[in-house]
C-alpha cells in the first residue's frame, strides 16, 4: 500500500523557500501534472514545476485562468495522473466550484493555497490566514474536505507529501494552507533518502462511484483502460449514471462523502503538543502563527504560568476530539484573521476561549501572544 | 425493413449506445439526437475503436448527447468548463481521441475563455457546439448565438443584441480545422466530423441544432419539422456564397469549411 520510493533530488539538507520545498515535495510524491495560473505569493511553485516537471517526465501547462486549471487537473487525474495546482486566496474562490466537482466525483488532487491578505487583490504579498473558511464552506452542498497547515519549510515539504497520500486514500482534494511569509522563508528543508507513497487504488469492472459501506471508498479506473468510466457532476449512483431525482440515492452519496473522512479522523488528523499537562492555559495554534505562539508559551512558562500550546497539523476535519480533551480552564486562539477557527474551537471547548487577532498584514510576533497570556491570567 | 437488416442496425448501435440510457432524453423534434447520431456515423465510417474515445460535455441539453450514451468514458463537467477537463486529460495521456460536445451557452458564452486558449493552443481535439441559439435546459433564455430580434424568455420585444459567430472567433484564435454545419445537412456534417476526427489539432465544428420546445414555440414556427426545414432556407454553402453577391448574404448562415489546416504537415 505504501511503497517507498527514491527520491528525486539527492538527499540531504537544502536551503529552500517554502515555494520551493513544496514543488520538490510534489515531484517526490508521485505528482506528474500541474495546472496553474499566476498568482502571489504562490507562482514560485507554477515557475518551478515549468521547469522541473518536464525533467521527470511529467506534464506542465499554465492554463488561462485558476477555473481552466482546476479543470485540468481533475481531467488529468482521471487520465491516470497524480496532480496538483497552487493558488491564493482569490485563485481558490475562482476555483471552488470545480473543486467542488472533485469532490462530488472523488478525484483525488492536491490544492496548495499560498494565503494572502483579502478580502479581494487585498495585500498581495501579506501572509494571512484568509481562506481558513472558504477552503472548507466555499463550494456548495455539503462535504468534507482535507486541508493541512505547515509551520515550516520543512513542513511545506512534508505535508505535500502527505496531502499527496490523504487525497489517493480518501479519494478528496487536499489543501496545503501556507501562507506568504512560509511561501518566502529560506531556511534548511532536509530531502530524505525515501518517501512513503500512498498510490491509486484501482479497480477494473466495478462500480467506481460508491460501495456499500457509509464510509467506503471505491477504487479508480482511468481513461483508456476500456472501463467505460461515466463521469458527472450531477448525484450518481455507484455506476456513475446521472441519478437526479432519486433522493435516496442523493443520500447515500451526500452522506458517504461525509462520512468517509469523519469516521477516518482518527487516521487523518495530526496535532503536535507542547507542555500541555496540567496546564492551566492552552494556546491553540496553527500554520506560521504556531511558530511565534511556542515562543511565547515558552517565555511565559518561564515567568510561571502555566501553560501549554496545542499545534494543529489538520485543520480539516476540525480536530474536535483534541479540543475537548484540553483541560486547561482557558484556551487562546491566536490567528491572522479576525477570529476564523477559534469559532470552531469556541464549538467545541470546555474552557473560556479567547481569540488574538493580527489583520495588518504582518506576521504574529511572540510578545504579542504573551502579552494575551498574561492578560488572559489577570 | 427486413429482419436481417434490423438486426444489423440493432448491432451497431448497441457497439456505439448503453442500451439502459435510452430512450433519449431530448424533447420531441430536438435536433440534439441527430448531432449524437452525426457523431457516431462519423466514427464508425472513419474506423476509430469507440473504447479509446473520451467525450467531455458541460452543463445544458447538449451536455447529454455523449453522458451517459456512448460507450465510452464519458466526463459530464461543471458549466462551460469542458474543454479545459480536455485538455488536462489529453495533455496527460495524448493516446485518448478526445471529444468535447456541448451547447452554444456552455461554449461560447461562459466557456468562452477556454474555446479561445485551446484554439489558440491547437490542441488535439474536437470540438462539437451543438449550437441550438438558446438556453434550452434552464428555460429558453437568449445565449451569445441567438439572432437579433429572437424571442426569448429573456427578450420577449426581441433579441437586442448581435450574436457571435464561433467559427470566425475560433480561427482567429489559431484553430487547425473550423467548419459549419447543421442537423438538416446530414450527410455533410457527417463529413465534417469525419475530417475533424482524422485530423491532428484543435477542429471546431459549428452544429446548428433546432430547439422547438424553447424556441421554435416562441417564435412562431409552425412545427418542428417546419423549424428543420427552415435550416435549410437560412444557409448557404461556402462554395455558393463565395460566388454570390453580397446583398443577398444578409441574414444568410454559411456552412462549410472555413480552416483546414492539418498540424501533422
């Protein structure tokens, strides 16, 4: 199921921009096709895959706007591909109703969304948490998507990876949410000798399109395998044919999209604690915000107060079950946005929760954390 | 007919159509059926193997002559997107012999972008517009190709704007192959699929397609068959118009072939 395959670049320690290790990270993970079109602070990752993927053999095409490459990608994958785009905050708007047609379709894809200050043009060179939100509610209906946040350029390389293999398991788009200043920071991003892969799971004459199982996910087919392969946005039943007014069909399908990720939490979802025992306060942190929020539970631990950060790899499915377990009696939210996932956090928690905003542009500093902390324990 | 002939017939068109899709779901004297007969003509008589075909179709009654019908892999997208699905999936397996077939709405009007670039592109495809000049699925509405003074659900005192002609914008858009026909010129729009379909490139083709029960009702054509037949007085063949004068080309559609350009030489 997961082989381990030889990386593309020789292993060892490189000194990358986040841009730059999530491109490589797409190559090590099998991607052979990328769509995109240029936006800041994501066209790094366009520039290096025009380059990098016709060197292994792979297919590179700047389309005519964030819709066609979207497009593309879905076509790509089910031609055999394992594809990928890259966008920002106003690219992924133009993008979400073909993402919500993978969704619908259960293509497996990988969208990284560089985040920028919005609404709208907004900053375009800003890091923001903008699209925390939209990347989950902006298609219509009701679905469940996967989407991840890196802290660092190591994890720009990481979570592509991983995001490669949730997308083959789960049959789902998989969003890497970075952000312009992780998509610009240079530091060193270590290219292991190996990576673990997840490939497709494919099937020949079966029903492509639903199992019997609320949470099943069925195999694949490609285009040209003599398959038949019928595709449709429209509900289908497991055969793919177009089932438009048949509601219980409409119901199993809208449920099992649903619940093939949140009966699989316990295997998706990944967090990072830092000094969370018997804490009295918890910060709960993610994407570059993280970075400053461990500084400043480090300096605040230092002063003696008690507390401990809570780091959310996997914003979707919304790690709840981590949340709830939280025994500290308050939980700081720090974020760049006026308060977009401490709302999810507020859902779920047994303690008083209190949001930190930064919506200027700049990134979290840790002595503004601490000075919440403090606040926070008078 | 004779038992043996029916027979035949019924082989072939069981080699080409999923038996438990049918019948079709086109409303009555919809010329949507013949452009889906056209096509597969077109492949049988040409020799390609159905199995290595993809048909990819967006939103609207035209987004229903390939899905779920022909035996084939079919891709039924989002709203004018379908060429772009297309080129995703031909650039990365350049062995499919890829189809897109769709509406004058889905193409022209919100697809309009991707018709361009992949014209530009010359990509290998063909391209069908199955161009019946109105939304019909939504309700008869005026679409970029509905004539001037048309009635339509969004015009009722008529058409005010000029349509687009999609044979002109896709060869100025660098397109190998663009041609014009209509569901009343069976044999000839045969042809033309023929051609698109032996060709290396992007090809386009022009297919007028009556909708009677969106715009036939609302603009006074007798019957289907009438509005059909009416195709008939409204075009011009290339060859004609090339020699006519041009007073008597106003309001005169012309088909043929305006490009043929194969990108193998």
């Amino acid at each position: 199921m997961s082989p381990k395959i030889k990386n593309l670049l020789p292993p060892g320690n490189y000194f990358f921009e986040g841009n730059q290790a999530c491109a490589e990270a797409a190559l090590a993970a099998g991607c052979r096709f990328f769509a995109g079109y240029p936006i800041s602070p994501s066209s790094e990752i366009l520039e290096r895959l025009s380059w990098r993927l016709p060197e292994v053999g792979g297919v590179f095409i700047q389309m005519e706007d964030e819709i066609a490459s979207i497009a593309a990608v879905i076509g790509a994958v089910w031609a055999g591909a394992k594809a990928m785009t890259a966008t920002s905050g106003p690219g992924l708007s133009l993008m979400l109703e073909n993402i919500g047609y993978a969704i619908i379709t259960e293509t497996p894809c990988v969208v990284v969304d560089v985040q920028r200050a919005g609404p709208s043009t907004g900053q375009a060179t800003r890091p923001y948490d903008g699209d925390i939100m939209q990347v989950k509610w902006g298609s219509s209906g009701d679905y469940q998507i996967i989407a991840l946040a890196p802290w660092s350029v190591q994890e720009m390389y990481d979570l592509t990876i991983q995001a490669f293999n949730l997308a083959e398991l789960y049959r789902v788009p998989v969003f890497v949410m970075g952000d312009a200043a992780l998509a610009h920071l240079r530091e060193s991003c270590r290219i292991p000798e190996e990576v673990e892969i997840v490939g497709r799971k494919k099937a020949s004459g079966v029903a492509h399109f639903g199992t019997d199982e609320l949470s099943g996910v069925p195999p694949m087919a490609s285009f040209g395998e003599g398959e038949g392969l019928i595709i449709t946005g429209s509900t289908h039943d497991a055969l793919g044919y177009r089932r438009t007014q048949d509601s219980d069909i409409q119901q199993k399908l809208v449920n099992r999209l649903n619940e093939k990720i949140l009966s699989n939490v316990g295997e998706i979802i990944e967090t990072e604690e830092y000094f969370l025992e018997g804490a009295d306060v918890a910060v709960v942190a993610y994407g570059i915000v993280a970075r400053a929020a461990l500084a400043a539970v480090k300096e605040a631990r230092l002063r003696g107060i008690k507390i401990g950060l809570l780091r959310l790899k996997t914003l979707w499915p919304f790690p709840e079950e981590k949340i709830r377990a939280l025994e500290a009696k308050k939980i700081v939210v720090p974020e760049l946005n006026r308060g977009q996932l401490v709302r999810e956090v507020e859902r779920v928690a047994q303690a008083e929760v209190i949001s930190v905003n930064r919506v200027d542009g700049e990134i979290m500093r840790p002595g503004e954390i601490v000075e919440a902390i403090k606040g926070v324990r008078d | 007919m004779s038992e043996k002939k029916g027979k035949e017939m019924e082989a072939t068109w069981k080699k080409y159509l999923r038996k438990e899709t049918l019948p079709l779901p086109f409303c009555p004297g919809c010329g949507h059926g013949i452009v889906l007969s056209a096509i597969l003509r077109a492949i049988e008589a040409s020799g390609i193997d159905i199995k290595d075909m993809l048909f990819v179709s967006g939103i609207g009654c035209a987004g229903w002559i390939p899905s779920p019908h022909i035996r084939a892999d079919t891709m039924h997208v989002t709203h004018g997107r379908p060429i772009a699905f297309a080129t995703g999936a031909k650039l990365f397996n350049p062995r499919l012999k890829v189809m897109v077939v769709s509406g004058d709405g889905d193409l022209a009007s919100i697809g309009g972008n991707h018709l361009i670039h992949a014209a530009r592109r010359d990509i290998d495809m063909v391209v069908v517009c199955a161009n019946n000049e109105i939304y019909g699925m939504t309700g008869g509405q005026v679409s970029p190709t509905t004539g001037l003074g048309v009635k339509t659900t969004t015009t009722l005192a008529g058409n005010i704007e000029p349509p687009l002609d999609l044979c002109k914008l896709v060869e100025a858009a660098g397109a190998s192959y663009v041609a014009r026909s209509t569901v009343f010129h069976l044999e000839h729009l045969i042809s033309l699929l023929k051609r698109a379909l032996n060709l290396k490139g992007f090809s386009f083709i022009d297919a007028l397609s009556p909708c009677p029960t969106q715009y036939g009702r609302r603009n006074l054509y007798a019957s289907a068959a009438e509005q059909l037949k009416d195709l008939e007085k409204r075009c011009i063949l290339l060859q004609e118009a090339s020699a006519a004068p041009p007073e008597t080309l106003k309001d005169k559609v012309i088909i043929g072939e305006f490009v043929l350009r194969d990108s193998k030489q």
